[in-house]
C-alpha cells in the first residue's frame, strides 16, 4: 500500500515517550499482540506500535491521525489532514468519521501489488511483512546511504517481477502515486530530504521491525514536513524511475567520453 503522500516513523524506547510528543504518553515500541488491527503500511503498523495511534490499531480518528502523524513524525496539520482524507475512503461504512488498520487491507483500494515489503495479494497474504519480498527490494540497494536511483530502481523492479508473475497483476496511474509515496516515506521520516538520501540501516530497521530505529540513534526531525517537503520527494524519485534519458543529455556524455585524437 502505502499512502501516497507517505503510504509510508520513529532516545531509546525506553526513554521516547520524554522526548516528544503528548508529556506521560509511554512511546515504547510494544508489538502488536492478539486481536490487535495492522494493515499494510508500515508507517502506520509503526506509529500504532509506538503508541502514536491506539496500540490496538482501532477507530482512527481524523484527531488522532492528525496528533499521531505531528507528535512522530513531525508532520504539519494540513499534511496529516490529506493523508487521512486518503485513508478514511477504506472504511466501507457511510460517512465514517473513523477507521481501522484492518480497513487498509482491501487489494486495490490503497494497498497495490508490487509492494516494496509486501507479498501481491494473488500469491497471499497482502499486509504482512515479508522478508522474501523485502530481500527482492533491497538487492538494488547498492551502499550504505540509499540514493534516489536506488530506491527507484527497486521500485521499478517490484512492478516488473509483479508483473511478469502475478497474472493479476494491476498498477493503475493512481496506484503510482500510493507507490511513489511508499518509496519516499523512509527518507520523509529518517532522511536528507533535501537531497532524497537515507541511511540503509535505518530503512531496513525499520521495515524488518515496524520501529522507529531509536536505538541506531534516530530522533525525529526538527523541521516540520510540508506538502512542498513530500511534493519534492516523490518528484525527484519519480523521475528516477523514468527509464529514457534526455536525448541531449546523452548526446553531451558521448562526446565527452571519445577519445580526443580519434572522436
């Protein structure tokens, strides 16, 4: 899935509900237990893990949708305000003032095949976490700091292995922007958002664990994130994942790499 202004959060544990967010709420990471709601975003999985959203990942209002996304990840209220206008629409109800993680699940809906982590729905199941499909992703994730090329490249390669293997496979303009937003949501919550770069180790932290990775020293950003913020973040990654080149461009690099006695 994956919100698309995220689709997709995070001292110590022990010592983060100090840190930010509402004084005496305990942020302490706590997996969820039995009868708990997860969906398939691991940005939301992550803030209900943390106590951001209700632990039981249950009745989300636009309140606590709008506070969860402020007090993790620093999000202004406009921002978290669109990210739950995207979300509500899964609850089936009519005018639902409210929804749940499980409600995220629904294929084609927000959640989309060729997930970055997640499995397509044909083959299973479409919201846990899969260490397969994550290993697929993250073996184009070629050094220690993750570039815009590289998590644009991995993109791509889910939707091509979706494609050539899942024969119900859809991705429809719509769910390229939900996908846009899952590739950027890392760097939106733990990286250069300037530059579109990302420590490796805190991405995969945090997607093998839905946790904030705290404890590789992460603290949550100090510079509130707009919408220009996310706008130019799945900008930049999408045209990373354009597989043309400018023809002048091109042209330029080839005659600067001839050999000056025979070019």
């Amino acid at each position: 899935m994956q919100f698309s202004l995220l689709a997709p959060t995070f001292l110590f544990a022990q010592v983060l509900g100090q840190t930010y967010g509402h004084p005496g709420v305990d942020h302490a990471w706590v997996p969820a237990g039995p009868g708990d709601f997860r969906g398939p975003c691991p940005m939301m999985n992550t803030l209900a893990n943390h106590g951001f959203l209700q632990r039981d990942g249950r009745n989300i209002t636009r309140e606590n949708a709008v506070n969860a996304l402020k007090d993790g990840l620093n999000f202004n209220p406009t921002l978290a305000n669109i990210m739950f206008d995207q979300a509500i629409i899964a609850n089936p109800e009519p005018n639902a003032s409210y929804f749940t993680l499980d409600h995220l699940n629904k294929h084609n809906l927000l959640e989309h095949d060729a997930s970055l982590s997640r499995s397509d729905a044909y083959f299973g199941n479409n919201h846990v976490f899969n260490q397969t499909v994550f290993d697929e992703t993250r073996s184009w994730w070629e050094g220690p700091v993750l570039t815009a090329d590289m998590l644009a490249n991995s993109k791509v390669a889910r939707q091509l292995s979706s494609k050539a293997f899942n024969p119900t496979y859809v991705f429809t303009l719509v769910t390229e922007e939900f996908s846009l937003g899952e590739v950027v949501a890392p760097v939106i919550a733990f990286g250069d958002t300037d530059a579109i770069t990302v420590n490796r180790t805190l991405v995969e932290y945090f997607f093998e664990n839905e946790r904030l990775p705290t404890e590789l020293g992460w603290t949550r950003r100090e510079e509130v994130v707009s919408l220009d913020t996310i706008h130019h973040a799945t900008d930049t990654i999408r045209n990373a994942t354009r597989l043309y080149t400018d023809p002048k461009s091109s042209l330029s690099k080839r005659k600067s790499s001839r050999n000056p006695h025979f070019g």
